[in-house]
C-alpha cells in the first residue's frame, strides 16, 4: 500500500500521526493536496492499524474553514481583531528586526521564546534561545512531564520519566493517569495485561473505567499524593518487603530513606488522604509483592506543588522494589538520536547569560548533558517581568503552537501580562485567545503538512515498543500544504539566518541529516524506510547509566542538598486545601479538580473539529448527586464554580464517580465564539485555577486540588 | 450466501470513541447523526463496588427488522447478506412528511435509523459493506484499539461467543430480541453490571 498511487490524482502517503503525541501510523488518501480519508497503517509496531477519534478526524483539523493560512499583521489596537496579511519575507524581516532591536537595547534576556506542547520542535525552540542568548526559553514543562524528568535528573541520572511497561507488568499503579483516555494507543496492552491476570492498582479521586476494574481503588484527597507515596514507602520499608539485593547494589541513600519516613505511618497519612490507614497498608503490599509491577504517574501529581518531589517518590517505590528497567517494571528512557534534549545546544549559552533566567524551572537545571533543558516558568515571575521591568525588561514574547491564555493557570493574571508586552509573536493554526492578543500571527503548519525526524514520538505514549525496541524513531511525511503554513523548524532557520545567529541550517533536510547523524542515516534513507529501530537492552544501569554523582538511584540526593531543596521528599500541602487553608475552606468548602483528559480532546486543541465537539459539546463539572442535591443542582443545568480568582460556569453532570467534597471540571474554550477571548472568561477553568505560590524547584502550579464553591446559574445568566 | 454479523465484546471497551468517528469519516456524515455510538453505563452501585461500563452500539442488523416492516415505501430491506440497508434514493424521494421517518420511532434498540439532513435520508450501520467488499474490515472494527468489535460470518461469530462462555446480554430487552433476531451481539463483562 505504501507509496501506491491509485489513480492520477489520489495518493497515499505512510507517515505519523501527532494529533497528540502519541505517534500512531497513518496512511493519508490525498487528492488534489486534500486529505480524503485517513486510515491506520497496520505496519506500524504501536498502533497496529488503529486509530483514536483525534487522528480520525484529521481531515477536518487540516481543512478546517477558520485554519490560518497567511501570516498576519495587527493592525488594530491590541486584541481588536483588524489584521492584514503580510508575506512571510514581510514576517520575518519584521520579527528579526524586533528581536534584533529589543536584543541590541535591553539584551538578549529580554525575549522569551517557546513552545506550548511539543511538537516534534521542543528541542529546536531551546536552541533556537541558547543562540540567541537568551536564558528565557519557555516550555510548559513545569506541569506537564517536566517534574518526571527534573526528579529523574536527581533521582537516577536521566532527565527523562521512568515509563511503565505494560507489555510484560503482573501489577500496574496507574497514579492520576486515566491512561485509556490520555494515551488511548496503549490501551490494548493494558486490557491484554489483565487478561493475563495482571493487579490493578489506581490512584485516582475519581471513578474512571479502570479505576471500576481495579483490584484496589484508592479515592484519594486531591493534593495527598506526597503523603500516599510517603506512607507507602514507610510500609514497604518497615514491612520489609524491599528487594534488599537491588537496594543494597543500586541505591544510595537507603539508610537516610528509612529513617526519614518513620514519621509517615498510614495512620498519619490518614486524615491527609481520606484513605484508610489499612487500606494504604494493602495497597503497598499488593504492589511490592507482585512481580514485576510498575507505576504509570500522571499529570495530577504534577499539577500540585511539590510535584517532582512526590514523583521523586513514586520513582523510589519502583526502586525499593527492584522494579527499575526490568520487563514489566519501570523503563529507562534513552533515544536512539543521542539523549533527550541533547540538540537545545545548551553550551551556546554564556553562563552569565544562564544566571539571569528569570526565576522558574531552569533552576533545577543541571547544566549537564543529561540534566533537564532550561527553561522559563510562565507564571507571576515573567508576568513581573513584562508589568515592572523587575528584575529586568521582558519586551518580547515568541511562542510557537501555545494557547497560555486557555491553558496556563490564572487566566487574568495571563492577560494582563500580554495586553503589556512590547512585541508578541504567536505562531497557531486558529486564532485563539492567545493569537489574538499578538502582534504578528504565524501560521502553523499541521502534522500531514509537515516532514520530521519523529524523534519526539515519544515511548512515553506508546510504552510497548519496549519489547521489541529502544525508542523508535519514525519519519513523518508531508502530505499537503495548506496556504502558506510552515513548521517551526523553517521558522526558526529563517529567523537565524536573518539575525545572524548560529545552530541553525538552510533547509530542514539539513537538519533532518545532522538529528540522524548519530546512527549514519540520511534523511533521504530514512525517509524511505520510516522507521528506525534498535534492540532494547535492560538493565542498562548495569552499563553505567545511572548518571548520578554516587553512580547508583538516589534515595538521599547530596546535589539537591547542594541546592537548597530537601535531599529526600516530603510530606508538603498544597496552598488552598482544606488542610492549608481552613478559613477559606468556610466560604469555598469544596475541592476543586481540574483538567482531566476527555478523550476526544487534546489539551486545549480540537473544540472546533466538528466530528469531536458533537461527542463532547460542552463543558462538564462532574457533581456527586449528594452535593448536587445539597446545591439544588440538577443534571443539566449550568452551575457556576468560583473560587477567590473568579468565576466560571460548566454545565453539571451528576455522577458517583465523584467524592461528595470534590467536583471536577474540564479545560474549555469556544473556538466559535468571537474574539479576541472565544468565551474564556464564560467556561475556561483556568480563569480560577492558581498560578502562585508555585514549586519552588520548577514552578508547578495548583490545577488540582484548590478550593471552589458551586451554585446554580440563574436563567438570565445561562445562554 | 454467508450472513454477516457483529459482535461486541464490551469488557475491552475503553470509551475513546474512535469506532464513532471512524464511522463518520466512512460515510462522510455531517454532524446529527451518528450511526455508532459509545453509550456510558454507571458508575452505579453493584453490591461493594462503583462500577462503569462503556458500551458501543449501532443498527442492530434485525433479521426481522421493524423500521423496514413500518417503512411505507420499503426503503429499508435485507441484502443477502443479512446486512439491512437503505435505498438512498427510494428515501430520499420519500416525502417525510408522508413517512414520519416511522423507521425511527419503530426501532427498539439505543441506536436506531439516523436521519441525515444534508441528505435528506435516514442511515444506519451498513457493516461498511463497500469496504468488505474491497476485502478490508469495516472501519470501527479495523480502527478499534481494544479489538472490541468483531466482524464475521455469523457461525464463525457463534464459535467466539462459545469460546468466551456462551455470555451474550440483550441490549434493548429480551422480547424485541425474540422478534427481531438481531446479527450484533454483546458479551458484557464477567463483573457483575445492569443495564439500564
């Protein structure tokens, strides 16, 4: 079927599908450059010819009436919707005069460049910063996967998340992971493991379809993940049901670990989890005796304070248990191309340059070839950056395929920050509230429009690849071309050529060429084989891997110690929880969960894909019908939920798979509504989630977890 | 000729809805109807435990089936492969009015006959016969992650459900089953659910 043509117009391209990362196979019927059908390609080792709704539906993403097509210039005031096209030697000449000018006056530091969800093009936006000499590159690392790789860098060696193996696993700890929605690809193995009799743990506060399943359930307290953890390593220790030959051989720092969570018995973990002391004795057995097992955490953990402390944890539970890159257990996670992040070219950055990141993730960089990349936390500090020139001007902002008005926390505090900046740069492919804040509007080219050396296809999403291979990389294929789009790579090519900087090539070939450099490939080559694979090694701490300073997994971390950070985790409570912050608990006295993955959607992506909405129409709150009733709130109608930040309305949906003292409500936007903010402030519940205090290591904010009240929207209210 | 089925193995089910959307893309269907659905069940209480189900349904391929018996200008029929479709032009030239759309009113399953108003036809699941022709599976069952639906003869189907123990359940009750003798079939899980 590859390459086959079947007839003069229609075509059928092979190439990867990214409408989340997951990177399923794909064939493409083109004709006349549209996308008549997409089918699952049968070849590919993940996805084995299926597809999720978000890939199926890709034809009305690509030719989508409002996609952006032509680079725009504001020519209104600031948010008032007047554009004018431009070409692209307009846009770029344009930006590259900006930067050059902000650049040449108040230094390098003063642009801040990045990426929302990672493209395929994370490693290119860093560089693209490391040569520009600015410390500020952005990525919303800080609380999604950032805080896996940070506590992986202090916990054993590698900035990079400690994957589950579902493939060959007798045990699976899916911990705030709805993993049938988020990565729905991997699903199949995960039924395949309980087919073969695998336990079922979940750690979730609410009830999805695994959780209904589960061996155990635990329907813990939003924000008492680092207490659940804790005392579930207090119990493995003290029970003594640890791989005593692993810890001994592997781990540094066991003696310290043992001593340090004497303090967290189930019993004081208790109250802080809502979960039965016992119950927590019997989770932590069921999966330290099972064997292998392994832990699939989640963004939930990630989206609190102290997330990468608590996922610190959880690491050191699969290491307590000897279940560290052995089949079944938890992967090592190492790219055929060289390491993860190794091409943001960190050394291109002067150290003096680096010292002045604004405050935020990069702190917990390593500046080792395999600590985390830099970068910036989008939060209060850059926003005081851009409103005070404190500690220093931010005067531009570039950011590639990034909506920070739907998807960062504290929607206004957002706003009012991009309403100020000098010079803002979006690149998307539909106006969003955060393009229509910009000055110059980009338009980004989709996944069938672009050609990649898929190496940020991650295993993450597809964690079977595992039995055969060691990371496989997959060659994306460009099929159409919508207007004028381009991906961000060329973006970056002509912004460096045309500012002079370094790192960066004519043609994306020539960039194809040098990610594939490594394995002696070219792109041309790999382009026709698609796929490169390599065998997979365990064990691979046995060849050194652990790159740590003792050489071994740290329980007891001496570099965070150096740093100022505790060298083991601990027990910390978010800032607005029933526990924290009682008093405001009397007015908001329920616990507000937010952004769970709704499985058509993609972060804040795809609401205007009609085949999608119609499955998902809008946005829900998901009440326990004990609190709906205590409201007055019946199914149906909308509910408004506000916290100290404001208010937000969704529309209920009654349901037991709630904790009577929590409700959950989804990430939303109205792509259809007018601009410039597309209903935000109406159903976008980031308008009320919290940007500050953050994890002072890397910048998490609290998504989960918060305090909320709910009542019902009056008739002249609703629309 | 051979009789065709479907059956739904809905413990595997894991609700992401891509047997929907691959069905719309296969027929290239606006938004209104959507001729395969992926129906919640729960959470309800069932003895100690909350539980929840996923559950897909579409045209139930009756062997007698009543939106074609109500039809009155017989725009639904049997093909020889037991598959029920619609003439498309018989429909659309139907007055609706006249009709009442009655197929759809007359159906006693979840998902009864679609009406299309670009169209102007109702539509069902036609078990993507122009793609089985073509030798492919039918797309939900070929894009299915979980392979929860099976498509087949109906006595190479029969041999399944005996394999996994002879369980299927009645989605829509047990007397229009008796009736119209649908060719899809469920085999719910072995934890204990209702169905409501």
């Amino acid at each position: 079927m590859k390459g086959a043509t079947k007839n003069s117009e229609e075509k059928i391209v092979k190439t990867i599908c990214f409408s989340c990362r997951g990177g399923c196979g794909v064939f493409l019927h083109v004709k006349n450059n549209e996308i008549i059908r997409v089918e699952g390609d049968p070849e590919h080792p993940g996805s084995k010819g299926t597809l999720c709704p978000k890939g199926l539906a890709v034809k009305q993403l690509v030719h989508h009436p409002d996609r952006l097509k032509y680079p725009l210039r504001r020519v209104g005031k600031r948010g008032e919707g007047k554009w004018e096209r431009i070409s692209w030697d307009q846009a770029f000449d344009e930006i590259a005069a900006r930067l050059q000018d902000i650049k040449e006056k108040y230094g390098a530091e003063a642009i801040v460049q990045g990426i929302g969800t990672g493209r395929n093009h994370n490693d290119w936006s860093a560089r693209f910063c490391n040569h520009l000499g600015t410390p500020n590159a952005n990525d919303p690392m800080h609380f999604c996967i950032g805080p896996r790789c940070v506590s992986g860098y202090f916990t054993f060696g590698i900035a990079a998340p400690l994957d589950p193996h579902y493939g060959a696993t007798n045990c699976l700890v899916a911990w705030g992971r709805n993993e049938i929605h988020s990565h729905p690809s991997n699903g199949r193995y995960i039924f395949d493991a309980f087919e073969r009799g695998s336990k079922l743990i979940v750690v979730d506060p609410r009830l999805t379809k695994l959780a209904s399943r589960a061996d155990i359930w635990l329907q813990i307290r939003p924000g008492g993940d680092s207490a659940l953890a804790l005392s579930m390593i207090h119990t493995i220790i003290g029970e003594e049901l640890y791989d005593k030959e692993f810890v001994a051989k592997w781990c540094y720092g066991f003696d310290e670990l043992k001593e340090h969570v004497e303090k967290y018995t189930p019993e004081w973990a208790e109250p802080i989890t809502w979960l039965p002391a016992e119950k927590i004795r019997e989770t932590a057995r069921l999966y330290a005796t099972t064997k292998p097992a392994c832990i699939a955490p989640g963004v939930a953990v990630e989206q609190q304070m102290n997330s990468w402390q608590t996922q610190r944890a959880l690491y050191m539970m699969a290491a307590l248990t000897g279940n560290i890159d052995v089949p079944g257990g938890n992967i090592l996670w190492v790219p055929p191309l060289g390491g993860f992040f190794l091409n943001c070219d960190n050394d291109a950055l002067p150290p003096e340059q680096r010292a002045k990141a604004i405050e935020g993730g990069c702190k917990l960089n390593g500046g080792h070839e395999w600590g985390p990349p830099n970068f910036v936390l989008e939060g209060p500090p850059l926003w005081q950056a851009i409103l005070t020139g404190k500690p220093y001007p931010v005067k531009a902002i570039f950011w590639m395929a990034h909506n920070p008005m739907v998807g960062l926390p504290n929607t206004k505090a957002v706003k009012e920050a991009l309403e100020k900046v000098e010079f803002l740069v979006v690149g998307d492919f539909f106006m969003t509230p955060t393009t229509e804040m910009a000055d110059i509007v980009l338009p980004n080219a989709t996944w069938p429009e672009r050609s990649e050396v898929g190496w940020f296809t991650t295993p993450l999403e597809h964690p079977q690849f595992w039995d055969k291979d060691e990371f496989p990389v997959f060659a994306w294929v460009k099929a159409v071309q919508v207007g004028e789009s381009k991906q961000e790579l060329e973006i970056y090519n002509e912004l460096a050529k045309r500012m002079k900087i370094g790192g960066f090539w004519d043609t994306m070939e020539e960039a194809f060429d040098f990610l594939l450099k490594p394995v002696g490939v070219t792109w041309e080559e790999f382009k026709k084989v698609g796929i490169l694979r390599k065998p997979m090694i365990w064990r691979k701490f046995e060849h050194g891997l652990f790159h740590t300073p003792s050489g071994k997994f740290e329980f007891y971390s001496e570099r965070l110690r150096e740093l100022g950070y505790p060298p083991m985790p601990e027990y910390v409570e978010g800032p607005e929880s029933p526990i924290s912050a009682s008093t405001i608990a009397r007015e908001y006295p329920l616990v507000l969960i937010t952004g769970s993955r709704i499985p058509v959607y993609y972060h804040t992506d795809q609401r205007n894909i009609p085949w999608l909405r119609e499955i998902y129409p809008v946005p829900l709150i998901e009440i326990h019908p004990d609190t709906a009733a205590e409201y007055g709130i019946k199914e149906g109608d909308w509910v408004f939920i506000e916290t100290r930040r404001g208010r937000v309305k969704q529309k209920a949906k009654i349901t037991l798979s709630i904790n009577p003292r929590v409700v959950h409500a989804v990430r939303w936007w109205y792509p259809e509504k007018p601009g410039p903010d597309h209903g935000i402030w109406e159903s976008s519940i980031n308008v009320v989630t919290l940007d500050s205090p953050y994890d002072p290591g890397i910048g998490s904010p609290t998504m989960r977890g918060l305090l909320c009240k709910i009542y019902k929207a009056t008739e002249e209210e609703k629309w | 000729m051979v009789k065709y089925g479907l059956l739904i193995d809905f413990d595997r089910c894991q609700g992401c809805n891509a047997c929907e959307v691959a069905c719309k893309q296969e027929n290239e269907l606006p938004v209104g109807p959507r001729l395969k659905q992926v129906l919640t069940i729960g959470p309800e209480n069932v003895g100690q435990r909350l539980i929840m189900e996923y559950l897909p349904v579409m045209c139930m391929h009756c062997e007698n089936p009543p939106c074609a018996a109500v039809c009155p200008v017989g725009a639904i029929v049997k093909d020889a492969h037991g598959i029920t479709l619609v003439n498309e032009k018989k429909c659309h030239d139907t007055d609706k009015d006249f009709c009442k759309k009655a197929c759809i009113a007359a159906c006693p399953y979840p998902v009864p006959p679609q009406y299309n108003p670009e169209k102007d036809i109702v539509q069902m699941c036609n078990m993507c016969i122009q793609r089985v022709g073509r030798g492919e599976e039918p797309s939900c069952v070929k894009h299915c992650i979980n392979k929860v639906i099976t498509f087949g003869p109906i006595k190479e189907l029969s041999k399944i459900i005996q394999e996994r123990g002879n369980r299927t359940i009645t989605v829509g009750g047990i007397l229009p089953n008796v009736v119209c003798r649908p060719s899809v079939v469920h085999i719910p899980p072995k934890r204990p659910y209702t169905l409501e």
